[in-house]
C-alpha cells in the first residue's frame, strides 16, 4: 500500500496518513516502512490493516 493511496482511502492530507502510519510502526502494527528511506510504500500486519479499515469506516459513518 502506498501512503498516498493510504491517504485518499481516509480522506486524510498525505502528512496524516505518514503520520498514522508512523504510529502503526510504533505500535508494532506496520511491518515495514520505507518512510525513512522516502519510498512511499507501507507493509501493514493484519492486525494495522484492520485498524485503518476501522477508522475508514467510522470516518464514512460519522
């Protein structure tokens, strides 16, 4: 997943989404980020992907 498709998927600026996906990789949710190398790309465990699902949908719910 790209983080600008992270983005656009949330409805949320490109500096939400890095920043969300820096605190899955704190969390031990995203198993690899190239954010530090500036590669766009983020690997989330089933567990991350299934919180940024849930946060899609209380965002379209509310």
């Amino acid at each position: 997943m790209y983080i600008e498709d992270l983005a656009r998927a949330l409805h949320i600026s490109g500096a939400e989404a890095l920043g969300c996906v820096e605190e899955l990789r704190d969390r031990g949710l995203a198993i690899s980020t190239g954010a530090d190398a500036e590669d766009p790309c983020v690997c989330l465990s089933l567990k991350g992907l299934s919180q940024a699902i849930a946060v899609d949908r209380r965002r379209k719910a509310g």
